[in-house]
C-alpha cells in the first residue's frame, strides 16, 4: 500500500532531523554513525552484558549478606558482617569501575587531528 502525503512528509521531516542530528556530532568531531562497524556495536554488546553480569552479581550479594545481618546475635556481629560487606563492595565497585573504563577505552579509536579531545 503507498504511503499518504502525510506519511511522506513525516518520513522526510525525520530524515532531514536525523541528518542534522548527524551533522551536529560531526561538528563536534565524532564520526557519523554509519562509519562505525560490527565491531563497535560488538564492543558495546560487551559492555551491556559486563554491567548485567555485575548487577546480577551484586544483587546475589546483596541477599547473602541480608541473610547474614538476620542470623546475627550480636551487635559485634552484626558490625563484623557490615564492615565484610562494605569491604567487598568497594573492592568489587572499584574492579568493575576499572573493567569498564578499560572496555571503554579501548572500543575508541585513536586517529589523530580527526577528532576534537577532551584533556581527561
């Protein structure tokens, strides 16, 4: 079935917004989207499921250490268990942080004078 006038019309509202929208992150000197290849797409894929595995991952821990907070009988116990998982989270927050700064890092592509960089 052909599209209405309408239908057009709004097609190519959404290319010509689309294309603008493009423009705009060429300007700011990233790479139009349709220079990037399977690979980056593959990289982010990665990353998405490295952050689902963590949270799962935390959300198992959290439950343990609940667990372990209704088994105490003691204040001093009940201390120990919340300074064990206050260790372990920072540890695993911290390993993660790097995990995905490195993963972040290196789906970037280094190309010099085509790009705009921000000093980090």
């Amino acid at each position: 079935m052909p599209k209405s006038e309408n239908e057009t019309a709004a097609d190519d509202t959404l290319l010509t917004m689309g294309k603008a929208w493009m423009k705009q992150f060429e300007d700011a000197g990233l790479y139009p989207l349709g220079l990037m290849h399977t690979g980056w797409f593959d990289k982010v894929a990665e990353i998405n499921s490295e952050v689902a595995n963590f949270v799962a991952d935390r959300i198992r821990e959290d439950a343990k250490t609940q667990s372990e907070l209704l088994k105490c009988k003691s204040a001093e116990e009940l201390q120990k268990v919340q300074m064990r998982f206050l260790e372990k989270t920072y540890a695993q927050y911290t390993l993660e942080t790097g995990k995905l700064i490195k993963m972040g890092m290196d789906m970037m592509p280094i190309v010099e004078g085509q790009t705009k960089h921000t000093p980090v």
